[in-house]
C-alpha cells in the first residue's frame, strides 16, 4: 500500500517537472524540494499516508536509494562537459577538494559541538557527513540555458566537478570521524581509505575504458544510436557501482572516475550533446528519494533541540563554506561576486544522507547525529531551491555592475 502511494506521488510530480520543465528554471523552486513537500505532506504528519521509521534510527531504504541517485548523479557530472574543458581547473579542483572540503568537515563538526552541544566523536560524524557539496542540488544550479546566460563557464564547472568527485573523497573524512567515535583504530582507518579510494578510481577507470570502446565499437555498427547510447551510460554507472560493492570500495568515487575515463575514451564530444536527456533523467530519478525522505523526518528530535536547531541550521548554511571560499578566492581564481556565488550555491543533499545512514550502518544509529544533519539537509534543500534564480540574478547584475566600474 505505501509502495503504490510512493509511485502515484513520484508520478504526479513526475508529470508536473514535465509540463513545466523550461518554466522551473526561472521559478523559485526545484525538483528535490518539490519532493521533499510531498513527502511531508505524505508522511504522519499531516495526511498519514505514509508511515515510514524515521530517519533518526538509521534507514538502509534510504542509503540504498541515495547510493544508486548519487551514482547515476556523479555519472551525468562527469559527462557534463568535454575533458578538455574541465583539465584547465585542476589547481582549483585540487584547493577545493585537498581544503576547502577538510576544512568544511571540522568547521561543521564544530558548529554542532558549540550550537547542540553534541560529543566530540558525534560532532565529527556530523561534519564529515554533511561536508560534500551535493551533484543533485547543485545540478538545478549549473545546467540549463539560464545557469549558461547567467553564470560564467568557469563557476559553472567548478561546482559541476567539485560536487560530483567530492562525493567519493568525502568518505575518508567519515572513515576518520568512525576512528573518533570508536569504531575503527586510525590504522585502519587509513589502511580502508586508501584501499577505498585508491581501488574506486583502479576500478572505475577500469570499468570506464573498457565501456567508452565498447560504445565506440557499437556505434561503429549502428547498435548504439539515440535511447541505446544514452541509457549506455546509466546502466554503466549501476555496474561500476555494483561492482565497487562486490569488491569493498567507495562506489560514488568509482563512478565519477568511471564516467571521466568513459567522457575522455568515449565519444568525448558526441557525448556533450546528450547531457540534458542525462539531466532530465536525474531530475526525475531525484523524486523517490524525497518522496520518502519527506515522510520519515524526525519530528520529535526536532523539537527536543528547541532553537538550537534552528541556529545550527542556519549557522551551517552561512559558515560551512562561504567564508572559506572568500578566504582562498585569490587561489581559487575568483572574483568576490563569484567567491560568493560559490560559497553560498555549495548545498548539502543527497550525499548527506548518503554519509549519514552510511555512518548509522557503520556505527549504530545516533539519533542526535542523523536528526541533525537531517535538519541541516532540510534546511538546505528549502534554502538553495528558493535561492536558486534570484541568486543567479543577483550574481548577473553585481558582476556586470563590477565590470562596469572597472571600464
């Protein structure tokens, strides 16, 4: 009964991201908040319809269904633009990922220890989860005709990389966090994040070579055309992801590494052109997750944080990562508008959730951990799916504001 309202309300929604496609773009809103109001409206505290266990004891529903909308995520991420165009980044790509991403985790973590007054082993479980920037949230940002009127390639890739490799190399972070809270020695800990991510980018590559040639041998005999060529690539970031879980590595970064390897051997180029059927296919698959993420809130340890929650939420949105980005704008290669731009459109999503089950699994479920960084993600999802255009808008006029006083 519940599995049959989950898909009435993934297709209503479906239908209506469908019927105003273009339109959302220019609209304060987006598909994982959309989701997010159903699943709410869905859920016991309002309509009743679902029931489902909250999110404060740990769902492995939710890790899986957040493990596979990541992979297809991080796969449409790394396809989203020539090789050649992201290669330039590298020494921004390497600031944003080797410290602003650490930095982010012990700034989070931080805020939770001060704001809740969560134990240290807690509070470093919550930073490092909520530390990646989201490929799903970020996506409504950076793809579009509007995002490419608006906003300056260089931004637009910037976020598009970060997002989509920050996902997988955030799991040392949270292997780290585990060592803290008692779970894992910082041996081990070390020993398991080099074997996770060093095996996740073997195998990904791996996986990645040997699928872009057997693309272009198919292409070369006419069996790879249109709907073949592009559910190729979905059904590529399911067996990376798959085989990451057979072998014990970090299947988020194996994917990316995968679709990077597969842009690069591939069709390179030919494969840009397919990017917003990817696009509308993570835009739709985005539903489900929400749906249900929506529907098993934690209500109860919501409250029992009173105003607390609140401050973390917004203490979060404002100083996870802004005044980081400000501070190494000049390494970054960034003007103040963009440094803000950046820093604000960082979100934390689906990849939260991922790290947060991830941990309940590894560790036991932490209430106060996962009600948190659940209100955090909610906080989140609500902020940059309101922000988004008029964000966006106000970027536009301050530079071009900017680069008039400079005339």
């Amino acid at each position: 009964m519940e599995l049959d309202v989950v898909l009435v309300a993934v297709g209503l929604l479906g239908v209506l991201v469908a019927s105003m496609s273009a339109k959302m773009r220019s609209l304060p809103v987006s598909e994982p908040l959309l989701g997010l109001v159903a699943g709410i409206l869905l859920g016991p505290q309002v309509i009743g319809a679902l029931t489902l266990p909250s999110t404060a004891t740990g769902q492995p529903m939710l890790h899986e269904t957040s493990r596979i909308l990541l992979a297809v995520s991080v796969m449409a991420v790394a396809l989203r633009y020539p090789y050649r165009d992201i290669r330039p980044h590298g020494k921004a790509i390497a600031i944003l990922l080797l410290l602003v991403l650490p930095t982010m985790a012990m700034v989070s973590g931080g805020l939770a220890w001060a704001i809740l007054g969560l134990p240290i082993a807690a509070a470093a479980l919550f930073g490092a989860a909520i530390s990646p920037t989201d490929p799903v949230l970020a996506s409504s940002v950076v793809t579009g005709k509007a995002a490419e009127r608006d906003l300056p390639a260089r931004d637009r890739q910037l976020l598009s990389i970060e997002s989509g490799s920050n996902d997988g190399l955030a799991l040392p972070l949270v292997l780290v966090a585990l060592a803290v809270a008692g779970p894992l020695s910082v041996g081990d800990a070390l020993i398991e994040s080099v074997w996770q991510v060093g095996g996740a980018v073997i195998l990904g590559a791996a996986i990645g070579w040997l699928g872009g040639h057997a693309l272009r041998v198919g292409a070369r005999h006419g069996a790879t055309d249109s709907a073949p060529a592009l559910f190729f690539t979905v059904v590529l970031a399911l067996c990376i992801l798959g085989a990451s879980g057979m072998v014990g590595v970090d299947g988020i970064l194996a994917v990316f590494a995968g679709g990077v390897v597969f842009n690069i051997v591939g069709t390179g180029a030919e494969r840009a052109s397919e990017v917003p059927i990817d696009e509308a296919i993570n835009r739709f698959a985005v539903l489900p997750l929400f749906v249900l993420f929506g529907a098993a809130l934690p209500w109860q340890q919501w409250r029992e944080f009173g105003w607390q929650g609140l401050a973390l939420v917004l203490a979060a949105l404002l100083l996870r990562r802004m005044p980081i980005v400000l501070l190494l704008r000049r390494p970054l290669g960034l003007r103040t508008p963009d440094a803000l731009y950046l820093g604000w459109f960082g979100p934390v999503g689906v990849s939260a959730l991922f790290y947060l089950t991830f941990e309940a699994e590894r560790l036991g479920a932490d209430p106060q951990v996962l009600a948190a960084g659940s209100l955090v993600l909610v906080g989140s999802t609500i902020a940059y799916g309101l922000t988004a255009v008029y964000g966006r808008r106000l970027y536009r006029r301050t530079a071009r504001e900017k680069d008039d006083r400079r005339r």
